[in-house]
C-alpha cells in the first residue's frame, strides 16, 4: 500500500492519501467537507472536483455519463470514484463543500494595496520640567510632525481626555494614530492598529477584526442580528420604528449592544484590547444603514422611498455607541437607493476584477432583501427584490437555519429520498439550501407540478387537512414528526423565487437585452453562497445558462467592507460604482405585474 501527498484548495488542507482509498474518504478523514449524498457510490454526482496537478485512476462509468470529453480533459472527476497514483493537487469547487466548510472559506485573505484611513507613528518626547512647559498635546504633536514631517493639527477630545496620565505611564514614549490631520488614539509602544469591517444584514451580521498594517484578517464571526425580534423583513422594522421615536431609538440600542459584543468576541479571538480597534467600516441595506445612525425612516416606507442620505458618511464611533478606540471613526459607504444600500456597492466593489470588462453580467446578493445589478459593458442598472425570509428556513414548516441537523442537500432517487446533514447528524429540519434542493427534486420528478401544485406520490400525504411531502418519515426518523415539505412550503418559495427572476428579467427588458447575452451570473450573500446552482436553475430562480457561467463569491458586502477598510483608494472606487449606478423601481416598471406572475412558475 502506497500513499501521496494531496493538497485540498481552497480550504487549504494538506495530508497523505492512501492508494486503496478515495479521494471522497481521504477528504473526509482530513477533514475537509466534500457533499457525498449516495455513500459514495457515483450516483448523486454532486462530489465534483477537479484534478490540477497529479495522476489519478481512468474515469469510471458514472463520471463519463457525468462529464463532458472537455470537462473530463480539464481533470474534473467524482472524488467518490477518484484514487490518486501520485502526489496530487485537487480543487474542490464551492458547490461540493459543506455548508461549514464554506463559512470557513469566507475568512480568506483578500489581494489589495494597503492604504489605511489611520497610521500609525512611535514617538518619543522629552518630559516636561521647569524650563520646558510645553502642554502635553502641542508637545506630542510638534514630534509628531517634526520627525515624520506630517501636518497634524488636532487631537480628538476623548484623546485629550487621557493623554496625559497615559503620556506618564507610558514614559514618554507612545504609539500615536493618525487619521487625516487628527490623532484619534495613542497607545503604548506595543500597541497595534486594527480595524473592524462589519456587514450589517437584516438577519445575519457578520464581522471582521483586520491588522491594518498587514492587511491579514485576524479574527471573524457571525451572529444574528437582534433586531429580527421586532420583524424578520425591512418594512417590519420600519413600521416598528415609525411608531415612536422611543422605540427607533430601541432598535438603534439593539443593534449597536449587538455590534459591542460582537466587537469584544472578536479582539478577545485576536488578544487584542478594544481601544486599539482605530477604524471600523460598516456596510448595510439603506434601512439597516438608518437604524444604526437612528436617522429618519418614514421616507424610506412610502413611494417613492427616498433615503435621508446617499453619500458616504465619517462619523465618530462614540456617536452611534460603538466602544472602540477613543477618536475613532466609523466610515460608512455610500446607498444607491430606498432599498439598495451601502451592502450591495460592497459587493459591487468586492466583485470588481470578475465583471469588470465584461460585456453582460448579472450581480444579485441574495438574502431577505435580494439587490439584483445589471451590468451591461460597465453601465450598472440595480433593482431590489422582497425575496422574504423564506431561503433563511423562515415561514417553512420544518426550516430552521443552516445549523447541526439542518438537511442542506436532497436528492430523490428510485430507491427513496437522499439527503446531507450539516454536521453529518440526524436531521432536525431544512435550511435554505435544502429547501431549493428539495423543491427541485420534487419538480423534477413531477411531485410538483409547472404551477407549483403538489400532485399524488407515495410519500405524499394528507396531514392536518394539508398536502405535503415527506422528506423524512416518522419510521425512518424513528419518532415524530416527519421532517416535511407542504404545499404552503412550496408557495413560499415560488413568491421568493418568483421576485428574484421578476428582478433579472425587468433588468434585461429594460436593457433590451436576453437572458442568452449573459455571460456570468454573479451570486453572494450568505444563501447565495450555499444554494445547489443546479436546482435553483431547475426552479427557474436562475436563467436556464450554462453552469460554469455562475460563479458563487461567499459574503462579498463582508469583502468588500474589508477592502474599504485598508484602502482609501478603493473607497473612492465605491463612491464611483454608486454615482454610476441608475435604480429602477420594480414597481413603476411596465409589466411587472405580468413578469412577475410568470416569473413564479417552476421551470
């Protein structure tokens, strides 16, 4: 028995692959999570990998009825099927990784040129006495300009505050951050310059601790945004804020306590203190991006939906209550729209080096507000779409999140119903990813008819007065309930589904364009991220295209938040993407109404 060395991109994972076992088994025992929904035996095709570097056994019979001649040339193969004779260097592309696998992935490093808001300079100065009674700020600023030749001329007042005491404990000797001509933080010479990059989602926020002088992610984490408590949708939370300034401001607490914490979690991750946190970027929809700075909401809920501002804001952190280092600021890019906000130019900006030059693209960022750009030869045309909560598992009889337990694969075979568990365990429920398989196969295999009816099948059955599917019987459970899919499941996801199309097809009627034109569909969020390209095809939540020209990108607004965080550069890139993007409301466009019926077919 032989064994080679197998190196697993892009999760990074190294390690010695025997001659007797799969490339499928190998990737499990190394811990890198390959989907394998028919226990290895060929048949699901969704343990797709591609073989970079390195010889492998011939192509079986599944993978030749699997692959085209070209693919199999470019070195895609089953890993179920796929045993290695040499050293090898395998891709695992994003659709055969498990859900925590991909999450994983979004901590990679991303490829900019560092150009912070804030530096960092050491000074050392003399102490005061009798014959030198210079003040302890102009003394620190003096050095400060004198030995780096900058043009400093204010200290924060917070800064001012502490200095002196700190000046002292410190011996004069001190690390002092600048942002433009303002010294917002000084720290001991040990001290490092990190900033803090936040996506604020409706329903997920997701947050970045970066070195600024090196550009590496340092720590990151993800946690749910309280504020769904008050309404899982936008126009929820809006309503809840307009009805008092008392409880706008109680949303604005909520998020903001939220952001503290999760703040704290991620210097204790890092073993860095609060107070070194010296920037921070923030990135939303336009009714999270006002809930945070508790600006007016009214507007934003009536047509035409205006926002209170479109810019790009620098505000102080210690104005919106984020408790970081004492002068630092909050930077914030700029909204397109009512309900096209700062998240989606992140995105845009995250995603630059893929559309760009390009000749039609389409960009969505799927979640509980789905934004949707149509690029045409540079020219961006947005839209927003209501896609609701329903891809987050929510208003779905057994949906839950993309959690342990939670089914994120289906497949129906003659056999039964297969199916992949995060986490490998019994299941509990259905997240997002599971629910777009699941709908899939059973429109597939005719359970579901064109208009979205559920028809007669053997495991489906009447249960309280109500049609529904059983991906998971009560006997194969080996107790109640079934874990099932109900004909009010299946509207959830046509109205869901049905808005996202509705969005691309008003886009390329406006631009007289055809769903044939495209040639790469940009997806990212975080369901986005995770959903089977496949079946979202074969629902008709995507346009019938070629599977190699949609390309899944993870959190891009997360990326994109980093990217504005160490380059002021590419901050003014986004400024430039918003100031170029023209909005069309779905509402006013013509036809709508009849796209959007359409649009809630399968198929």
């Amino acid at each position: 028995m032989a064994s080679y060395n197998v190196d697993f991109e892009p999760v990074g994972r190294r390690g010695k692959c025997r001659d007797d076992e799969s490339l499928l088994e190998c990737a499990h025992r190394l811990g890198v999570g390959i989907v394998s929904l028919c226990g290895g035996q060929g048949k699901s095709h969704c343990c797709k990998v591609q073989i970079l570097k390195g010889s492998t056994s011939k192509p079986t019979k599944n993978e030749i009825e699997c692959f085209s001649p070209e693919e199999l040339k470019n070195g895609y193969r089953l890993a179920c099927q796929t045993y290695i004779n040499s050293d090898c260097k395998v891709r695992v592309p994003l659709e055969s990784l498990t859900t925590p696998q991909r999450i994983q992935l979004e901590g990679l490093e991303i490829d900019v040129k560092l150009q912070p808001p804030v530096s960092s300079y050491y000074v050392q100065v003399s102490s005061p006495s009798m014959s030198d009674l210079q003040a302890d700020g102009e003394r620190i600023i003096e050095r400060l300009n004198r030995q780096f030749n900058l043009s400093c001329r204010k200290i924060d007042i917070d800064v001012l505050r502490g200095i002196s005491p700190l000046l002292r404990s410190f011996n004069w000797e001190t690390k002092v951050f600048v942002r433009d001509d303002e010294i917002i933080a000084i720290g001991s010479r040990q001290s490092s310059g990190v900033g803090l990059a936040v996506d604020l989602g409706t329903t997920k926020i997701a947050g970045y601790l970066l070195d600024l002088s090196s550009g590496k992610t340092l720590s990151s984490e993800g946690i749910m945004n309280p504020q769904i408590s008050y309404g899982e949708d936008i126009i929820s939370r809006l309503t809840y804020a307009m009805e008092s300034s008392a409880k706008a401001v109680k949303l604005q607490k909520e998020v903001v306590e939220a952001l503290n914490r999760l703040t704290a979690n991620l210097c204790s991750k890092a073993n860095v203190k609060l107070e070194e946190v010296v920037e921070a970027v923030i990135v939303g929809n336009t009714a999270m991006h006002h809930l945070l700075l508790n600006l007016p909401v009214k507007q934003l809920a009536f047509s035409p939906f205006i926002p209170a501002v479109q810019g790009a804001l620098d505000i102080k952190a210690r104005d919106v209550g984020l408790r970081i280092a004492p002068g630092a600021y909050i930077h914030l890019l700029p909204n397109i729209a009512g309900f096209v906000g700062a998240d989606h130019v992140a995105m845009l900006l995250a995603t630059k080096k893929i559309w760009e030059g390009e000749n039609l693209v389409i960009a969505l960022d799927i979640g509980t507000n789905t934004e949707v750009s149509l690029i045409d030869n540079g020219s961006i045309t947005s839209v927003s779409c209501a896609s609701g909560p329903a891809f987050e598992g929510a208003h779905i009889k057994h949906g839950m999140r993309a959690t342990d337990g939670a089914i994120e694969r289906v497949q129906l075979t003659e056999e039964g119903v297969e199916y992949q568990t995060v986490g490998g365990i019994a299941p509990v429920g259905l997240c997002g990813s599971g629910i777009i398989d699941a709908i899939a196969q059973l429109y597939l295999s005719g359970v579901i008819s064109k208009e979205g009816r559920m028809n007669d099948h053997p495991r489906v059955r009447i249960h309280d007065n109500k049609r529904e599917f059983m991906l998971v019987s009560e006997k194969e459970r080996g107790s109640p309930p079934a874990i099932t899919v109900t004909q009010e499941d299946v509207r959830e996801i046509q109205l869901a589904k049905g808005a996202i199309r509705s969005g691309i097809n008003v886009l390329l009627q406006e631009k007289g364009r055809s769903e044939e034109e495209i040639e790469k569909v940009i997806i990212a969020g975080a369901f986005g991220s995770y959903i089977n390209i496949k079946s979202a095809v074969a629902i008709g939540m995507l346009p019938s295209l070629p599977l190699d020209r949609f390309q899944q990108v993870g959190n891009a607004a997360g990326i994109g938040a980093k990217l504005a965080l160490l380059s002021t550069s590419e901050r003014h890139s986004a400024e430039s993407i918003a100031h170029g993007i023209s909005y069309i409301e779905l509402a006013a466009s013509p036809h709508y109404e009849d796209i959007f019926i359409e649009a809630m077919y399968f198929g």
